[in-house]
C-alpha cells in the first residue's frame, strides 16, 4: 500500500489511524453546537437524544463501517492480483476509518457519559471501571473471533481468510463477518434499551426549562 502523501513524505503506518481521532475531533464540535440544540428543540431532551440512542448509532456506524471496509477490500485484493506491482493509496483506508470514528464518537462516549449519569454519584469510579472493563472484554471476545476464524476458515486448497498473505487471504470475508455480527447485535441492544428506565434526568420542557426523565 503507497504510504506517500506528495514526492517526499511517507505517512507511518501505525499513523494512519488518526484519520479516526481526526474525525472525532471534528464532529464532536459540530454535534454539540449544532445538531445537539437543533434535536432539542424537536424532542425536548436536554442532549437531544438519550445516551442509548447515541450508544445505537454507534452500533449502526460500526456495522457501516465493517460493510465499507469489506467492498473496499475486496476491490483492493482484486486490484492487486491484477497489477501485482502496483500500490493503492492509503487513502482507500480512509472511508471506513472516519465510519469508525464517528463510531467511537457516538458509542464510546455515549457508554462513557451514560455510565457516569446513570451511577450513584458515589460510585461513578465503579462505572467509570465498567467501562474499561467493557473494552477488555471486548478485546478478549475479538481474540475469540480471529482464532475461530483461523482454525475454521481455512482448507487443505485455500490458506484462511487472515493468512499473512493479504492478497492470498480473504479479509473482506472477515470485515463482512465483522458487520454480521453488528447487525444480529443491535435487535438485541434495542431490546434491551427498550426496557430500560433512566434514573430522573432532565430534559427540556421548552427551550428554557427542564421536566421529565429520558426515555429510550
């Protein structure tokens, strides 16, 4: 994959992610002093939506973002085949890398704030702990996926899908496994969001004052 970025600077590999954070950086700004007033106006809650909502659409970009990076594999694996000596650009990563950073900006800070709204106050650090507990079982369960993937995608004829090889691999079929789960996933999120009852928050009853609790 070309790195370059003009005739003399080669961005980093491991740098390639900050089109994610970059793209936090921008919409969070945009979210709250854009869209936030305009849904409040609308549903007449204080942040517009309810944390779970937000924690929802994070769900949804995340299936996008599996679902993108799957096409755009599969053309860059058929590209390479084609033309072994040619090189994509990096910037084929970059759809589904700012797919996944509005991802973290809706679900990650949503599970972050509803930990925090939603404890006793006495006991955020337990929430705030809950979710890092949350990030390391989710570590764990990709661990899981990747190793099945290893042991069952493979065949006596063809390596599995995330052999060394990217080319000779299928890792398009793996971001597409990524995006299936999302999708059998979120009935289950909402289920469970449906049935939830917030502690008494406010929201807006006008734009002025607030009145009821949230609710899913």
């Amino acid at each position: 994959m070309d790195r370059h970025l003009g005739a003399n600077f080669e961005v980093p590999a491991g740098s390639i992610s900050v089109i994610s954070f970059l793209t936090i950086g921008l919409w969070l700004p945009i979210y709250d002093r854009i869209l936030v007033p305009s849904l409040r106006k609308i549903t007449k809650r204080e942040g517009g939506v309810t944390v779970l909502q937000r924690c929802g659409i994070g769900i949804i970009f995340s299936v996008l973002s599996m679902t993108v990076a799957g096409l755009i594999e599969k053309e860059r694996r058929n590209f390479a085949n084609l033309h072994p000596a040619a090189h994509v650009s990096f910037l084929w990563l970059a759809p589904q890398l700012i797919l996944m950073g509005l991802c973290e900006a809706f679900n990650m800070i949503g599970l972050l704030e509803f930990f925090n709204r939603e404890f006793p106050d006495h006991m955020r650090s337990i929430g705030n702990a809950l979710v890092s507990c949350s990030f390391a079982g989710s570590s764990y369960l990709s661990s899981l996926v990747v190793n099945v993937v290893h042991h069952v995608s493979g065949t006596e004829k063809h390596p599995d899908w995330l052999t060394n090889d990217i080319n000779a691999g299928r890792l398009d079929y793996f971001y597409f496994l990524l995006a299936g789960i999302g999708v059998l996933n979120f009935p289950y999120f909402l289920y469970c969001a449906q049935r939830y009852h917030y502690k008494a928050t406010n929201v807006y009853v006008d734009e002025e004052k607030p009145y009821d609790s949230d609710h899913v």
